[in-house]
C-alpha cells in the first residue's frame, strides 16, 4: 500500500501544480489482462484510479505499442 499512496501522492501533486493533468496509460497487462501474466487485482487497482482521475476532470491517454490493428479494439474495451 505504501508503494500505491507514493504515486498517487505525486499524481495529485503534479496535477495541483499543473492545474491539469494527462495520464498516459499502458494497455496490455495494465488496463486489460495480458496472457502471460497474472496480475488481475493490479488492473482493477488501475482502472479503478483512471476513472476516478476521467471524473475529475483528467485527460486519459492510451499509450500502447500494439499493433494498429487493435486500436478499435482498445478503444471498445476502454469505452
């Protein structure tokens, strides 16, 4: 819980110095299960904070390395 209240504490941080604030966020194993990796309570935790941070006014970003293919996709699941 430390590691989690440090990074929410600089992202609000941030966002009181900046007025505004964008949030980048990865797609794969951060907003949407990966295969490989297990880490299903991470991505609730994370997604969970996104909107949060979308209700109060922060700009959300997808920020992934996937192909293009997969951008509808993406955009449906974040939807």
């Amino acid at each position: 819980m430390e590691i989690q209240n440090k990074y929410v504490k600089r992202l609000v941080d941030e966002w009181l110095a900046h007025s505004r604030i964008i949030l980048a966020v990865d797609f794969d194993s951060t907003l949407s299960p990966w295969p490989t990796i297990d880490n299903q309570e991470d991505i609730e935790k994370c997604i969970k904070l996104v909107k949060d941070c979308q209700t109060t006014g922060c700009y959300v970003v997808i920020f992934t390395a996937c192909a293009p293919e997969r951008y509808s996709e993406i955009k449906k699941y974040c939807s």
